[in-house]
C-alpha cells in the first residue's frame, strides 16, 4: 500500500490546545495498550503497519511542521512539503508529483491519500489497503471511503452510493450541507466522506494539468503561491462522473474536534481541575491554576497559555471563526 498522510493543518477547532505552533496531530494525548502515550500521528502510522507492514508512507505537510514529524516518526520519513497553505487539492497534486518525479515512483501506482486524524481501529485502514487494491484492477478511477452517519452533521461531505453494496457507484456528492440537507441525503442513504481519497497517480496528474500550468513537481512547486486555495472536495470529487465507495462499517471519528476528542477521552479531567458534575464535563488545564466548573453540563474547558475555551460539547465544532477573532483582541 502506498499512502499519503494530509498532516497540513493547524487544527485550529482544537483551539487553545492545538495551535499552529503545536498542532492537533502531534499532541500527545491518545492512550497506547499498555498506559502510554502517543500522538494522533504517531496512532496512525503505527495502525498502518500493522495491516501493512510494507507499506509505504509519505506525509504531506507544511515546512514548519517538517521538523517535528521527523522527531516522532524517525528521519526515514519522506515529507512532501507546501511552500504555502492552499487546502487539499494543491496539497494532493504536490505531493502526488513529488510521488512520480522525486520518489520516482510509477505513474500507474494506486495511492491512497489519508487525513492523519481518524480515530478507528485497524480495520480502516484494512479497508484503505482493499480500496488500494480495487481501484488498481477497474476502469474508474476514484474511490472513496463511506462512514455509516451517526447524526446530520455539516462537518461531513455526503455520498449517496447508487446501491447498498460493499463497493457501489456514487450516484451523487455533496460536500457539506447544512443540517437540513444532511438529514435529507442520510435519508436518501448517504455516507459521511472520511476524507480518505483512493487513485492512479496518473489520473490526478491528468487532471492537475487540465486546471493548472505546471510542467512537473519543480515548477509546481516554484509556483504554489499562485494556485487557488480550494479542497480537492470542491476541485475534483463533486465533479467527477465515475467513482466509487468503499464502505466502512467499523467505529470512526475524526478527533479533530472538541466533541470528536472528548468521545474518546478514558478520563474527564486532565490537570488541575474540579467540578459539581465531572460525569457531564471535560477540562484539559495546562496551566499551574485551577479551574472550577460548577451548574453545567455538557461542556469543555480547556485552559493553556494561549487562551481558554469554555463551549457546549456540540456547539465545539464551529470555534473556527471565533478563533480568527480572538487572534485580533
């Protein structure tokens, strides 16, 4: 299996405890078997070896992060890097030509191109390495992995796969509705997107050169400050005519939000913390003073030196902007 883990972001919905300076994916925050612990990077790339243990991995990321990426994962890693921050498609197509012109790895290979977020178990990236395999012997050229959805939420790209199969066409794409319209694609079978994009190197080549003007991964590179910022949701799969979805039918979660990380969490409160109800509340204090949460239910707190957030569990996952805001008091 060759694989590409998106590790670009600043995991901004995780705010104060993941910032730029210290993003989200390599927080160590996860449990291991035996009472250790390990970064959401370092969780992902062991589960892909142990389903895989030829695997080939590459991480495409941001210069700033490049550094911290060789501590946790060893200096053999090979890290395709974004001179600028543009969302996934440019991300994808740089280091889908780093894969064919630095690596020199074969056009016709199959990759898989993964967020380096997903909570699951290692049956998902099993399900990565069969999609891999699939989509190496069929005419269509992408594939995607679909999640059962649990609620209508609008974080969530949806699939609406045209039978009930394992593998099934996608009779249409949607990339985050609203709550409204999420409800009504869950009721007409749709899938969450887990982010998870399955191709031949060749076939997002092509289509990179049909949108941009670049002659290979140097000159691509030279001019990625030029390129539109735009999701490879947006530029490729809502257009596309052919492709296929894989199911995933296992646990998932993508712990890149409050709510997402606090469903995970085996303790509710990390530092000093106290609370009336702890049953209903989560607090992760990095600071030296305590915090006391009294008559709320429901919420997390979290505390370090580069702010503090107190929000309702399900109202976490829009922090975005109000972070942009806060950056400017």
């Amino acid at each position: 299996m060759n694989i590409v883990l998106l590790s670009g972001g600043s995991g901004n919905r995780l705010w104060p405890l993941s910032t730029p300076e210290n993003s989200k994916q390599f927080l160590k925050i996860l449990k291991t078997d035996d009472g250790r612990t390990e970064s959401m990077l370092q969780r992902v790339f062991a589960q892909i070896h142990r389903v895989d243990p030829s695997a080939v991995v590459t991480v495409a990321t941001s210069a700033d992060q490049a550094a911290e990426i060789h501590r946790q994962l060893g200096e053999a890693i090979k890290i395709s890097i974004e001179p600028d921050k543009k969302d996934t498609f440019p991300a994808i197509v740089l280091a889908s030509s780093y894969l064919v012109d630095v690596l020199q790895i074969d056009p016709e290979e199959t990759v898989a191109f993964c967020p380096v977020d997903p909570f699951a178990d290692d049956s998902f990236f099993a399900t990565i390495r069969d999609a891999c395999a699939y989509i190496s012997s069929v005419q269509e050229h992408l594939m995607l992995l679909g999640i059962t959805p649990t609620a209508p939420l609008e974080k969530y790209g949806y699939i609406v796969p045209k039978a009930e199969n394992d593998i099934s066409l996608v009779a249409s794409f949607k990339e985050k509705p609203d709550k409204k319209n999420a409800q009504r694609y869950i009721d007409n079978g749709a899938l969450w997107n887990a982010g998870v994009f399955v191709f031949k190197l060749s076939y997002i080549l092509k289509r990179a050169h049909e949108l941009i003007d670049f002659s290979d991964y140097y000159d691509l590179f030279q001019k990625y400050h030029t390129l539109e910022r735009i999701s490879f949701d947006y530029a490729v799969v809502e257009h596309e005519k052919d492709i296929l979805v894989k199911r995933y039918n296992g646990a998932w979660s993508d712990i890149g939000t409050w709510d997402a990380l606090t469903a995970t969490m085996d303790t509710h409160f990390v530092g000093k913390a106290v609370s009336d109800r702890p049953e209903n509340v989560f607090v992760i204090n990095e600071t030296e003073k305590p915090i006391i949460v009294l008559g709320l239910e429901n919420v997390v707190v979290s505390a370090t030196d580069s702010g503090i957030i107190v929000s309702d569990i399900q109202a976490s996952h829009k922090i975005k902007p109000y972070v942009d805001q806060a950056k400017n008091l």
